[in-house]
C-alpha cells in the first residue's frame, strides 16, 4: 500500500512536534508509604517531522504504548521513548503522562481519614539520545492575605491557592517530596475531611500565617533549594482570589 505520509510535502517546512494526545492508560507508580499505587494516566506523545515528509504514522505512537510495561519510572520512561523514536525514524520526541496521585492524609486534630488527590506529572524530551526528564506536582493550599488582615477591624480574605512544582534532580526523588514542599508554603494546608474541630484548627492556623503569593512561591523555593537531589525547578503559584475576579500569580525559576 501506498505510503502517503512518506510522501513530498507541498510546503517544505519542519515541524517541532507532531503527534497524539489525550490518551488514557492504566500505570502504576511508586508510592513511599505502599509501595506502589494504580492509577490513569492521560498521555500525550510526539515526535519532530522533516521538511520533506508530509505527515507522521500516528498509529505507531499507540503501538509503542501498546508494548511498554506499564510501571511508570525514569527507566521505563527511557524506554518508550527510544521505542518511539524507533518507530516513527525520529531525531527526537517528547512524552508526558499527567496522573491522579492519591495520599491519605489525617485531619488535624480529630484525626479522621480523608483521601486527597494531587495532579502530578512526568516529561521527557529524547533528542539525539539524551533526555530530559522532568518530575512535577501541583499542590492546593489555603491562604490568608496579609495585607487583608492588617487593614480589617475584623476578618481577612481567604482563598485556596495552588503550588505548581516542576523539578529535575539526580537518583529518586519521591512525589510525596514535591507534595509535602508545596504544602508547607501556604498558610494551611487543606484537607478531604475536616470535622468542627479541626475546621477551627485549620481557620487558626491560616490566620495566624497570613501569606501573598510571593511568600507562598519563595517559601517553596526555598524548600526545592534545600532538597539533596533536586538540580533546577520552576515553582508556580496561583492565587484563586475570592474577594477579585481574576487571579494572582508568581514563578520563580532556579538557574539549574
């Protein structure tokens, strides 16, 4: 049969990234306090296309997940890559999978369990043979305005508030690392499940640390700072502002 991707393009023009996205897949991912966890994961994948050719074998990016093992780690990751890279003949490709990862987490002072979600994600890029791996989190917060609290006989607007960690690092670095670091740099943390008294706690707490988004960001900066095996990251947070319609933000890039 005719191979009509192969054929001349009618504008000679490179393309960075070609490919598939929005797929779902059932990956397993390890878990410090379990092991491993199961999860599904939405995967999208891409290669570079040359000039020449008029289009990519978008079936051969669901051949090479076909195959691939399943257990989601920097290895495994390598190698899908060089699958795909090998079967598409490209000089490089770009991978990331974006997952529900599941802590159980205890409410402060009554102690009820609660499971939370938090948003994480894996990229890679693969060209000529080297990648670039990079581990991320996003962690909701609580946050309480300081400049709110100081100018109010009674009161201060809140919010919840979400910490967009991306790092790269050396050896293993575990996702609860990452979720841990972005909780820390909010007012409070939030929890599933909170009876009336850990609601007071919670409410306390936050209006007791009261924090703008550069403090939330530079707080988490700090933290990724001191991490042994973290090389660069970028940490974004965003504000959901109750009292504005529109939202508040700040990123802070190392120089790794």
């Amino acid at each position: 049969m005719e191979d009509v991707q192969k054929s001349q393009a009618s504008i000679a023009m490179p393309i960075d990234r070609v490919g598939v996205k929005g797929l779902r897949l059932p990956i397993i991912v390890r878990d410090r306090e379990s092991g491993v966890q199961h999860t599904v994961a939405q995967v999208s994948m891409s290669v570079d296309l040359p000039a020449e050719f008029k289009g990519t074998h978008m079936s051969r990016f669901v051949e090479a997940l076909e195959h691939w093992e399943g257990t989601l780690d920097y290895h495994s990751f390598l190698t899908l890559l060089d699958d795909i890279v090998d079967r598409l003949q490209a000089r490089s490709a770009h991978l990331r999978f974006v997952f529900p990862y599941f802590l159980r987490r205890k409410s402060p002072v009554s102690k009820a369990g609660g499971m939370m979600d938090y948003t994480c994600r894996v990229d890679g890029y693969l060209k000529d043979g080297k990648l670039t791996f990079t581990l991320g989190a996003d962690v909701p917060v609580m946050t309480v305005c300081p400049c709110s609290k100081a100018i109010s006989d009674e009161g201060a607007h809140s919010q919840r508030a979400e910490v967009r960690i991306r790092t790269r690092f050396d050896g293993f670095l575990w996702l609860e690392d990452l979720i841990e670091i972005g909780e820390r740099a909010g007012s409070c943390q939030v929890y599933s499940l909170l009876k009336r008294e850990d609601e007071k706690y919670v409410t306390e707490t936050a209006f007791a640390n009261p924090t703008f988004v550069e403090d939330v960001v530079r707080e988490a900066a700090k933290g990724l700072d001191e991490h042994p095996k973290v090389t660069w990251y970028q940490v974004e947070v965003e504000s959901f502002e109750s009292i504005h319609n529109h939202s508040a933000f700040a990123v802070i890039e190392s120089d790794g």
